[in-house]
C-alpha cells in the first residue's frame, strides 16, 4: 500500500517541546546538525514532511510513536531510532498515551552521506540515553562554554551509531539480493531489474558490489551462473543446452562463449 503524504503541523497544548539550535551550540554546523530536540508528548501530535531536505532521526525514550512513510508504516517503541533519509515523505505521530522523544535533523551532506539510504532504517535496541542528557544539558545549561564540552558526546554517538548500522544495513540489503539473485540465475536480470529490487540507483549498487566482491553487478552474476553452470556439469547429465537455459543463457552459443572466457575451456571441455 502507497500512502500520499503531505506537510502537517499539529502540535496539541499539552506536547512539550525543547529546542536546540546553533544559538545554542556554536558547533552545530561543524557537526552539520540543522536543528534537534527533547519533546515530551501527549495529546495530540502529528508532523509531516514531504521530501524534507534533512536527514531526520527519532529516538524513542518512552511511550509510542507511529511513523508512516510512502510504502511502509512503523511502530516507534523503547529504545527504538529510525533514520528518515532525505527526499523522503513520512508522518510521524504520537501512538499511546505519551511519547518522549528526541529528535535530530542532520544536513544532506557528505558527512552524512551514508544515511542515504532506499527507505527507513529501523534500529532497536538502542542505548542512547547518554545521547539524550548531552541534549537536555545544552538546552538547560547557560554557561556557554560549558555546553560546547558536550560537543565530543554528540560527535561520538551520532557516528558510532549511524555510520556502523547505515553501512551494516547497506550490506544486508546487498547481500540479500544475490541471494535473490542466485536462487533465479534463469531470470533476465539486468541492472534495472537489480537497482529496482533493492532500490538503489545504479552507480550506488555498482559502488557497493566493488567493495563487496570487486566486481560490478554484471560481472558478480555471470560469474554466480558460471559457478552454477560448472557445478551443474560436473553433477548431472543434462544436455549443455538445458544447463545453459537453466543458468540465464537462452542461447547456447553465448553461453559456451560466456563460459570459455570464464574458465579457460568450452563446457564440454570442462565436463569431460
């Protein structure tokens, strides 16, 4: 199911809300954090944004939430980060009786590059509650230079977090699809076929299998169908032009060429 998602703001009188800016924390554009928050919610609360310009993440410390985006809808408990990426609708609501959260919106920069990601990252189990005091410190605290020492606590836990489990996740993903991938070696996968079933662009998903497994997307199939293709030879009797087929060849002339400059000999070559 698609949901049309369109920019909402309604904030009840019973939501309470703490918000940091540069004023703040001198050192919020060096950390490229375009605003953050601690909100205490009750009430009503619903807030949306289509195709927001910042990265936006919620850490539930209490209650529920409830965040909906274009294809998906997420359930926001204890302990629970989302990161929303850029360009990205979503609506995000209060699902309980309360909901504390705090909040952060990060630039769409290189810095934050990584959290450019094909849809919501959801992380459970999280324990940012040292992330959490270093914000309610800055938004109560007057003595300025006193707030900038929280500066290394904001740094340490936004990069420990995000960069390890954006880059976890964009591994999984990956890894995920050759599964797909070598489960249906007879399917015509093509780039875009590739690209769509795991929503990345092109050059993203080339970028990611040449740190996985130095090879391009292309290359990492053919040589999936080629060690299929051998283990299919040397394991069965079925005419090469049914192991052909079966490994995404429908021309048997391709695939014996294909498989020559692979492994050195013809298929029957290799059989024998």
């Amino acid at each position: 199911m698609r949901y049309n998602i369109k920019d909402i703001l309604d904030i009840g009188p019973r939501c309470i809300e703490r918000f940091i800016d540069s004023q703040m924390l001198a050192q919020m554009p060096n950390l490229e954090i375009v605003l953050a928050g601690c909100s205490n919610l009750s009430g009503r609360y619903c807030v949306a944004r289509s195709a927001p310009l910042e990265h936006t993440l919620f850490y539930t410390l209490a209650g529920q939430g409830k965040l909906t985006t274009h294809n998906e809808q997420y359930t926001l408990n204890a302990n629970t980060l989302i990161v929303l990426p850029a360009k990205q609708s979503f609506e995000v609501k209060i699902d309980a009786e309360h909901w504390d959260v705090i909040w952060l919106n990060l630039a769409n920069t290189k810095r934050w590059q990584h959290l450019n990601l094909a849809q919501a990252l959801v992380l459970t189990e999280q324990k940012l509650e040292p992330l959490h005091l270093a914000m309610e410190l800055l938004y109560s605290e007057p003595n300025a230079n006193l707030r900038e020492s929280v500066t290394p606590i904001l740094s340490h836990y936004l990069n420990a977090t995000l960069q390890n489990n954006s880059q976890g996740a964009a591994h999984n993903r990956l890894i995920s699809l050759f599964e797909e991938v070598e489960k249906r070696l007879q399917f015509d996968w093509t780039i875009e076929a590739m690209c769509e079933h795991v929503h990345y662009s092109s050059p993203h998903l080339h970028r990611l299998c040449q740190t996985q497994f130095g090879k391009s997307p292309m290359q990492q199939l053919i040589y999936l169908r080629i060690e299929r293709a051998k283990n299919l030879l040397l394991n069965t009797a079925w005419p090469i032009s049914h192991v052909a087929s079966y490994v995404g060849y429908p021309n048997i002339f391709n695939f014996s060429k294909r498989f020559k400059k692979s492994v050195g000999v013809s298929p029957s070559e290799f059989r024998k």
